[in-house]
C-alpha cells in the first residue's frame, strides 16, 4: 500500500477513515510525526480515540498530546474515555495504560483542561478520578484551583486513588501547606493521613512543618496515621535526634505497620547502625519475646553492618526455639560474619546431633555464597561437629561451595564416619569428576560404617558406565543382613551392571527391595525381559505407586508377554495407573488397529491425567493419530482439556480442512488462533477455509494476533 504523504491534508483525512486498519495505521504515524503541527487533524484524531485497533488509538493520543493546549477540543473525550465503566473489554493492565496516557495527553493540554478534570474528580467512577488526579499532577502548579476537590478525595476508601491525589497534591499544593497543616486536625483517620502523605511526598520542601509533627507525635493514637507519621518525618528531613528515638520506640510496637516503617527509617536515619544497633543487642537479651523477634528484624535488615549483633542473635536461635526463625533470618542476611560464629556454635560435641536439619545448616542455605570462606576454614577444624556442620554446608550451597572440592574429597576419608558420610553426599553439589569419583567410592564400599558405604552407593549413578567395577561390591551388599544396605545396593545398580539382573529379579520376592528392584529393572530396558513373568504376577497385588512402577518397567522390556497385562491395567481403577499404561500399551502392542482403538477410547476417560496421557501418546502412532481428530476437536469445548488438545493437534500435523474451518468458530481466542495458524501453514490447499480467515480478518471484536495471523494465512494460501 501507498500512502500520500506530501499531498494535501484531505488525502491523510480519507486515509483515517479507511476501512484497512493499517492505512490508518500508518496516516496516524505521518500525522504524529508533525507534533504541534498537526491541529488541522484535531477532529479526525479525536475520531481515531475510539478506533478499535491499539497502535492507532496509541497514535492518535500521542499526536494529541503533542498539539498540546490548542487541543482543549479533546478534553471532553480524554476524559470520558477514562471511565472504567465503559472499557469495553480492556484487560485490568489495557485499562491502566489507557488512563495514564489519557492523563498524560490532559497534561499537555494544559491548565484550560483544569474546570473539566475538577469535574471529574466527582465522578462516581473511581478510575475516572484516579486519571483526573494524575492530569492535575501533569499541569503542576497551574492547577490551584483544583486543590479544594482534591482535598475531598483524600478520605476516599479506595487506596489507590488516595495514592495518586497524595502525589497530585505534592506537586500541586507545594506553596500553600496551610490547608495541609491544618488535615493534621482534621476527624476523620484517611484526612489525617493524606495530609502526611503530601507532606512526605513533598520531603524536604515540607521542613518547616515538623514542628506540628513533633507535637502529633505525642497525641496521634491510630496505628495506621502514627506510620504514616514516622514515615513523613524521616522524608521531609526531620532532626534526626528528634526522629531516632521515635524510631527505637516504633521498632518495638505491636503494630506490624508501624514496625516496618521504623525499621526503613532507621536504615536511613542511622545507616551504618552506629547508634541504633547497641540498643538492638540489649533487646535482643531481652526477656520479652516480642522485644528480640523485633531486634532480629532490625539486625537483619542492616545486614552486613551488624556484625556485633551476631554472638546474641546465634543465643536466640540456639536457645529460643520460639523466636530461632527470626534470629535465623537476621544471621543469613548478615552473611560472612556470621557463618564463623554459628559454625563454631555447633562444636564442640557429639557429631550425631549434627544433620540436615539443624538450624545452622538451613542458614548457610540462605546466606550461599558468602558462607564459603568460613566453610572452607571449618573443613580443617579439629573439632569433628564443625567439620561435619562445614560438609553439610557446602552440600547445601550446591555450585557455590565448588572451592571446597579438594577439602571435601579429603574428608571422604575422615576420621569421623559422620563426616566420611556427609561428604559423599558433597560430591555431586562440588561436581567431582567421575574418574577422581570411582576411586573412593571403591574405597568406601568397604568402609566398616555402614552409613558411609550407604551414602558411598547413592553417588554411584553419577559414574553412569564407569561404575561397572563396582558391581561385585553391589551384588555382594544385595545379599547383606542390613535391610538398609540391601536397599542402596539395589537402587545403585546401572544400566552398565548386567550381571545383577538376575539378583534383582529374585529381589522381586522381597517386599522391602521389591519397588527398588522394579525401579532398578527398567534401567536396563528390553535386556530385563527374564523379570517380566514375576512383573506380570505381581502387578495385581501391588499398591497403586508400584503397579506404576511395574507398568512403566513391562514397557521398557518391550516383550510381547506384557501386552494382556498392560491392556488390562487401562482399566485399573487407579487413574495414576491407567495413565501410565497408555503409553505402556502403545509401546508394546503391535497391532495398529488394536493401538488406535485403545488410544481413542482411552480420550473418553473420567480423568483428566488419562485423556491428557492418551493424547501426548497420539503422536506415536504416526499417520493413524489423525483418525482422533473429531475427538480432539470435541475435546476443545472442554475447559480443563482444552490446552493439551490444541497442543496434540499442532504435534499430529492436523490437516483435516473442515475441521480446521470448525475450529475458527471456536468461542475459546486459542482454538481459533490454533486453526487460523494451522491453515497457514497447509497453504494452498487449505483454499476451502478462505472465506472464513477474511471474516476472521476483519472482524475488529478478535484479537490483534488473530487478525494478523488470518491475514498472514491468507496470503499463504494465495488469497
């Protein structure tokens, strides 16, 4: 398409007009491009405001905003369209952008918008207000007149509507705080605090108003006003020394508002914690629960500063069960400081009271990386507690503990079977590579704890082929009196380690070993065949997880011999194992019709899991899956099935064209887009469904997408 651009006006005037959505796409731009130059235009863009298609709304209001106080004609529009009650169907995020830019082109209309948007502040439309107040804000200082509406809206009870006549004011209200000054009297709660709000926004502007803040202070007994207040004394620059022990005193408030405002003023009011963090420690010896739980909080958020206050937080969360998290909380934030001493709090002692779960562990979790260099010191302590606590950490840093891989592959071999243990269990999070990996667990597969063997088996799968050797070891810990050490030796078992295969199939008569051994069994795949009789035999007494287990297992054998017991596992009553045995069943049957058939009853299940498991299984069946198509567009109507449907039609290549052309009618935007995306794609010979893609095309109630991929179709097909 051509555009004009250099012609007379009435050639862009027609262009705005135009039934072609990118004609008036690209006359808005032109006209946009002339900024306060477009006037002549002024009537056409108003026009454009309510055009149905996004980019030339956007551009129309942009051209607008930039004609500036000669577009007072607009006003009338700007602000109608603000009203949330005639949206028509905006989303919530569509709305807000709307209002702002509306807000925005009333600002740079100017103070003859102001009478107009006073108008609009009464508006029984709340949005319409909100955007009123954001255009106020705009024009400044030339909208003094509006002061006194504004102040109405100040006790509304819509928050966000407060919010923005708080900043309209601010900027609005800068020279005459008289009215302001005089809120902080005033009945009503929200009055009393709107008023500190403006102040605050306000800040440093507002300095000469703390004197009657000071004496608010002594006076103001609702929480809600009494934050706002500690909030606007901190903002307009108050003297700190007035300031800090109003602070001190909110920290320690029942109120959780108030708390968290003292706690943000204090960060800024004494930065460093030079003066606040002395009497932060005194609380949190304190007697009173509430007092230490409220000094954690401030430590923490100080961070790294608060270095002092470690030795007491570490009290709390080693003797203060009921205030630990907060004490805890404070200790990660904090950071390297404070992984030295909670490391030494755990030594010296028994190493068993030391495991995952104590509360320094989960701590260095939090704090990561900065725990390292204590960590790595720890590693060489002479206490075994504070070894173990230091293996332990570095496994629950995972990546970040990677400085530590030689100390931990050290520890493999310490003298505390605990900490042998612990960094087994490292190995993997410090990645060892495989060939330093074999070697010592060699060696601790025959350590005399039988935890470390235990421990020493679970990294054996991250060998992968090279842990072959060690499946003598295996097999021979597969016949031990430990149950435990039975249980890693089948679970350790590789797809490399043939030799156990029989061990395992005996280990099926083992109740305690049997959902190990069929978990372990799959790994090898068809060569597990000699465990599929016992497989079949026992699949029907088995609990819903294992029959799972077992279904997926007679799979993976692909023997023929399972086929009768998968098929009659798509009737378990569990919908876990019906799932699992869709897929099962396509593996192994061999019939195509009989694998088209399951499948396709399988889509009518009661359960969700099964017809989402029958339709991800569709793609195997190649050019047969198509013959569920009618299923699937059924399916469509369905809410909960809807997604998974439109997914298994995209992977099937669906081309059935009147199907596809059904689709289009689809009241779900996804279907439509779906089948407007599919025809495009079969192109030309899709010719049948034309004229329901130009329909689509110029239907201004679809999407944005959807028109411009019917388009796009179109011309794939040559239309």
């Amino acid at each position: 398409m051509t555009l004009v651009l250099g012609g007379a006006q009435e050639d862009l005037r027609k262009q705005l007009g135009s039934a072609n959505r990118e004609v008036r796409r690209e006359a808005t731009v032109e006209i946009r491009k002339m900024g306060a130059k477009a006037k002549p235009y002024l009537s056409e863009l108003i026009i454009a405001l309510d055009d149905p298609d996004k980019q030339v709304w956007y551009n129309a209001i942009a051209a607008i905003s930039a004609i500036g106080t000669d577009a007072a004609e607009a006003i009338p529009v700007l602000i109608k369209d603000m009203d949330s009650r005639k949206e028509r169907g905006k989303r919530t995020a569509e709305l807000r952008q709307a209002v702002h830019r509306n807000a925005y082109a009333l600002g740079c209309i100017g103070s003859v918008a102001v009478p107009s948007l006073i108008e609009a502040l009464h508006s029984e439309d709340v949005i319409t207000r909100q955007g009123a107040a954001k255009a106020l804000e705009y024009i400044g200082d030339k909208a003094q007149e509006a002061i006194p509406a504004l102040y109405e809206n100040l006790s509304h009870p819509h928050a966000e509507l407060r919010a923005d006549v708080v900043s309209a004011l601010s900027v609005i209200a800068l020279q005459s705080t008289e009215k302001i000054i005089a809120l902080l009297d005033a009945e009503k709660l929200l009055e009393r605090q709107g008023a500190l709000l403006v102040l605050g926004k306000m800040g440093k502007a507002a300095e000469e108003t703390t004197g009657r803040l000071f004496q608010m202070t002594e006076s103001e007994k609702e929480p809600a006003v009494r934050a706002s207040l500690l909030e606007t004394l901190v903002a307009i620059h108050a003297d700190r020394e007035r300031v800090y022990p109003l602070l001190m005193k909110g920290v320690q408030d029942a109120d959780a508002g108030i708390r968290h405002v003292a706690v943000n003023g204090l960060l800024i009011v004494d930065p460093e914690g030079r003066r606040a963090l002395p009497e932060i420690i005194v609380l949190l010896k304190s007697e009173d629960p509430i007092a230490r739980q409220f000094a954690a909080s401030v430590a923490g958020s100080y961070g790294e500063t608060a270095a002092e206050a470690v030795p007491a937080l570490v009290a709390i969360a080693n003797d203060k069960p009921a205030d630990s998290r907060y004490a805890r909380d404070a200790l990660a934030k904090i950071g390297t400081a404070a992984a030295r001493e909670m490391i030494r709090s755990a030594g010296p002692g028994d190493t068993a009271q030391i495991t995952r779960e104590h509360w320094v562990i989960g701590c260095i979790a939090k704090m990561g990386a900065a725990a390292t260099p204590e960590l790595l010191k720890s590693l060489e302590s002479k206490e075994a507690t504070m070894r173990l606590v230091a293996v332990l950490g570095c496994t629950a840093i995972n990546g970040e503990a990677a400085p530590a891989m030689e100390m931990i592959v050290r520890s493999c071999a310490d003298t505390d079977a605990r900490v042998r243990a612990a960094a087994f269990e490292a190995l993997p999070a410090i990645e060892v590579d495989r060939d330093r990996l074999l070697p010592l667990i060699e060696v601790a597969l025959e350590d005399p704890e039988p935890s470390v063997r235990i421990s020493a088996m679970a990294q054996i799968s991250y060998l992968k082929e090279a842990g072959k050797p060690l499946a003598p070891s295996l097999l021979a810990m597969m016949g031990d009196s430990s149950p435990e050490l039975r249980k890693a030796a089948v679970r350790a078992i590789n797809s490399q380690m043939d030799e156990a295969i029989p061990q395992l199939v005996k280990s099926l008569d083992d109740e305690t070993l049997r959902a190990d051994a069929i978990e372990s069994l799959g790994r090898f795949g068809t060569r597990a065949q000699p465990a599929v009789s016992k497989l079949v035999e026992i699949l029907p007494g088995e609990t819903s997880e294992t029959r799972r287990r077992i279904i997926t297992t007679m799979s993976l054998t692909g023997s023929a011999d399972v086929v009768a017991a998968l098929a009659g596992a798509l009737k378990d009553e569990d919908a876990g194992c019906r799932a699992a045995a869709v897929s099962a069943y396509l593996k192994v049957e061999k019939d195509a019709a009989a694998k088209i058939s399951v499948t396709l009853s399988m889509l009518d299940d009661s359960d969700i899991s099964v017809r989402r498991a029958a339709a991800d299984a569709l793609p195997l069946l190649g050019d047969r899956a198509k013959e569920a198509t009618s299923k699937l567009v059924k399916m469509l109507q369905v809410d909960t099935d809807r997604e998974f449907a439109i997914e298994t039609m995209r992977r099937i290549s669906m081309s059935s064209i009147p199907d596809l052309i059904e689709i289009l009618e689809n009241p779900d935007p996804s279907a439509r887009l779906f089948a407007v995306q599919r025809l495009g794609q079969i192109g030309p010979t899709a010719g049948d469904a034309a004229a329901s893609l130009k329909t689509l095309a110029q239907d201004d109630k679809q999407s944005e997408k959807i028109r411009g991929e019917a388009q796009h179709a179109l011309r794939r097909i040559g239309r």
